[in-house]
C-alpha cells in the first residue's frame, strides 16, 4: 500500500516473532485503544518516505513506521499482526475495522 501511493519500501530489521511498543494517534484502526500498547511484529522490509496522502498514524519505540491511513479514501494499514495473541488489543483493532467497513461488529464471548 505504501508503495502504491509513493513511499519507498526498504530493508529494516529483522522482526520475526518480535513484539513492540506501539504509540498512535487513537485515529481509525486505533479508536479507543490505550497507547502505547504491545503489537507482535513479522517482517523485514519497513516503508519510508511517506506520502503527504498518506497519514501516520503509529509508530515503533525507534520510530518505523507501524500504521498509516489514507487522507481520504478508506484505506487502512498496519506493520505488525492484530491477530497474533501476543498483540493487545488485536480483537479491538480487528472491530475498529469492520466497523470502518460498515461490517456488524459482534460482542466477544468471554471464555
């Protein structure tokens, strides 16, 4: 996605199975999540050069780029695994996402 719209994808560090502090800016994916919190991190490559259509919207302790938002079309994009059970919150971002969507958002079970 980044490079779709401009930004310039390079080689980073290797972050496979790594978990990070995120901080964020509580916009989109990130509505109503505390910050920073812990998100579990698989990759290599890393985008610079961010676009000015292009919002940040979250970053890493040494300050790559973790999520960015499109300025005005609906399109959302992270760095990191949601989905992993290491990364808090990742059942929240996952509902901020579909609600974006306009996709029902049910209520978790609590097990």
């Amino acid at each position: 996605i980044g490079q779709h719209f401009g930004g310039k994808v390079v080689r980073g560090g290797l972050m496979h199975g790594k978990t990070s502090p995120v901080t964020h800016d509580g916009t989109g994916l990130f509505a109503g999540l505390p910050s920073p919190f812990t998100a579990t991190r698989y990759h290599s490559l890393i985008v610079e050069d961010i676009p000015q259509t292009l919002v940040v919207n979250a970053t890493s302790e040494d300050g790559s780029v973790m999520a960015f938002r499109h300025a005005t079309l609906p399109i959302h994009s992270v760095q990191f695994h949601p989905e992993s059970i290491a990364t808090e919150h990742g059942h929240d971002m996952l509902a901020n996402f579909m609600a974006i969507a306009g996709l029902p958002v049910r209520e978790r079970a609590v097990a």
